[in-house]
C-alpha cells in the first residue's frame, strides 16, 4: 500500500470517527436530568459489572443497536437487575 493511499484511508477514518463522537456529543447535551443521572449511573456500574468478567469495552466499539443485543445478553449472562443495565446501555451508547 502506498503512503498516499494510506494517508488518503486514515484521513476518511478519521473525518468517520469524528461525526461519530459529534453525534453522540449532541445526544448527549440533549439530555434530561433523569437521563444524564442514569448517564453517570451507567459509567460506574459499567465499570463495575462489565470489568469483574473482560475487559470492558468502550461504547464506541459498536453501533447503539450492536449494544442493545449485547447487553441483553450479558443481562442474562450476568443476572443484573434491568435498571443497572438500562444505566450501562445509556453509557455505552453515548461513549
């Protein structure tokens, strides 16, 4: 591969990347209390739950609706209460 095209393919991920991140920063200013109390809920029962089994995954490594099915999984994998991971769904989505 060549530089140029190689610089060309990092500077599309990146342009990608960044309107991914700014969606999410928007979503994220367009909260109500209760939602961005279950937003801080989630990023510590996240790092909570998610690190006593794997590494826990950054909620940008998949789309919103990739998280919906992995966190009805791990739900049941887990056997958390529904609010913890509605909590950690929300996170995950805007991180």
């Amino acid at each position: 591969m060549s530089i140029r095209t190689l610089l060309v393919a990092t500077t599309i991920a990146a342009i990608a990347m960044s309107s991914n991140t700014t969606a999410r920063s928007a979503a994220a200013q367009d909260q109500t209390p209760e939602q961005h109390r279950m937003l801080i809920e989630g990023a510590h029962l996240w790092s909570v739950y998610c690190n006593q089994c794997h590494n826990a995954r950054p909620g940008s490594q998949f789309s919103p609706a990739q998280w919906d099915a992995i966190t009805m999984h791990m739900k049941t994998l887990s056997n958390m209460p529904a609010k913890d991971m509605r909590a950690i769904k929300e996170f995950l989505k805007l991180h």
